[in-house]
C-alpha cells in the first residue's frame, strides 16, 4: 500500500467534512459569539488540508510549487484567526476594533506574498520566504513513487512561525484568563481552547529547529483537529447559553407588558 494515497485520500475527507461546516457556520444566525470567525478558521482548515492532500498527491514540480501558493492563502492566518476569536470569546458583545484586526493580519499578508513571490535563484525578495527547493522520491518504506518538494526556509518563515508563536501564546493567556474568571459552561469551554492554544503553540515552535521543511508535513491533521474542537465547543457549550439570550431577546422585543418574580 502507497502511504501517500492514503494520506491525500484522509486529508481530503478532513477538508470536505470542514467545507461543510464552514458553509453551516456562515450560514447560522449570529445568535452565538465568534460564528463568522469560527467559520473563516474552519474555512482556512479546508484550504490548507486539501491543498496539502493534493500536494502530496501531484507528482509534477509545477503543480507542488503552485499548491504550495494555495496552501499559503490560509497557512499565515490561522494563528491570527485564532486569536481574534479568542478576543471575541473573551468579549463577546464589543465589536473588534478595525484596526486591531488590520494589524494582527499584516505580518501574514506580507509572508503570503512573499511565498506567492518565491522563485529558486530569483531576486533578493523573491527568496525572503523559502531560499530554494529540492526533489526528493523513495525516501522511505511504502511511500514508493512519492515526490516530495524540500524547501530551504528563508528569513520571512521564521518570522511567520515566530509571530504565529507570540499571537498563539497571546491566545493562551487570554483563554487561561477566561479560565480563572468565568464559571461552568464557559470555564470549561476557556480550558479546552486553552489546551489547544498551547499544543498549537508547542508546535510552532518545533517548526522552527530545522531550515528545511520536512518530508511528510501532519500540522494539517492537527490544525483541522483544532477546527474540529473548536466546532466542538462552540455548539455544546454555547448552545446551554441560548436559553437565557432567549429570554433576554423575548424580553426586550415583546410588546406587552412582563412582570418578572423571583
């Protein structure tokens, strides 16, 4: 069995499974905190882990060198999705600020032109963000056939994989102080995202020791993971909270008169 069918065939079952939670997310009343941003992240999921599939699966050096530049339209701002959405679950009614948002996603925007700019002993900024690539086939036992694409990391990566550290470990104090200060259904909801803040944390920062990329990449089936709990939490422990926004919409919106006992 060829390892590498197998994984583009489970990358791309992850990535249809997170479309259609996507499409369900953008298509719910914004009853809930967070709906759109939740959705953009599992959105960014999709892309990433289909385009990783078909990676995998191309065997040809110009198609892994393009699917590696749609793979990098969600790969930069999943870290800053994640935090914005952690300033949305901590502040659930106030509006992010335009320019907060603006300049979380500056950095990212910046890397993902210069990834769509990368070409192999090009000009000086064409090389920021990967400094050349190899081909590499057979490497290991059942992935015969397999062509891998070996990229030499450039300056502008390890600023990505920094920046994305620091905003996921802003992430982390944010969830961990939602943690301490909420109660019930929300301190439970604060300690799960906490916990996958850290793992993703933990993980950007061990993309950092090598300066090549490496020959099979799993971050796709933890960041869909990610997506997955996050779909997770926000629907079985936000639904409980409805019923009181219920009451508070039923309340401000009826036209009779309502005496409430206690």
């Amino acid at each position: 069995m060829r390892y590498d069918f197998l994984f583009s065939v489970l990358l791309y079952i992850m990535a249809a499974f997170l479309l259609v939670g996507a499409i369900f997310l953008f298509s719910r009343k914004r009853q809930l905190p967070g709906l759109i941003l939740s959705g953009l992240f599992v959105m960014a999921n999709a892309i990433y882990a289909m385009g990783y599939a078909s990676f995998v699966f191309a065997d040809l050096e110009t198609y892994k060198l393009l699917l590696n530049h749609v793979m990098h339209i969600s790969i930069p701002y999943l870290a800053p999705l994640w935090l914005l959405l952690a300033f949305k679950l901590r502040r659930p009614n106030q509006k992010l600020p335009f320019g907060l948002i603006v300049g979380i996603m500056v950095i990212p925007f910046i890397s993902m032109i210069a990834n769509f700019a990368y070409r192999m002993d090009g000009k000086w900024f064409q090389t920021l963000y990967y400094v050349a690539h190899t081909i590499r086939s057979d490497v290991l036992p059942h992935w015969t056939g397999y062509t891998v694409l070996i990229y030499q990391k450039g300056i502008l990566y390890y600023v990505l994989m920094g920046y994305s550290a620091i905003v996921l470990g802003w992430a982390c104090a944010l969830f961990y102080r939602g943690y301490r200060q909420n109660e019930f259904l929300a301190k439970t909801r604060s300690l799960i995202l906490f916990s996958i803040s850290l793992v993703g944390f933990v993980l950007l920062t061990l993309s950092v020791i090598s300066t090549k990329t490496v020959f099979i990449d799993y971050t796709p089936f933890f960041t869909a993971l990610f997506a997955l709990v996050l779909f997770f939490t926000l629907f079985h422990y936000e639904l409980f909270d409805l019923v009181p926004k219920a009451y508070q919409l039923v309340f401000m919106q009826s036209q009779n008169p309502i005496f409430i006992l206690d």
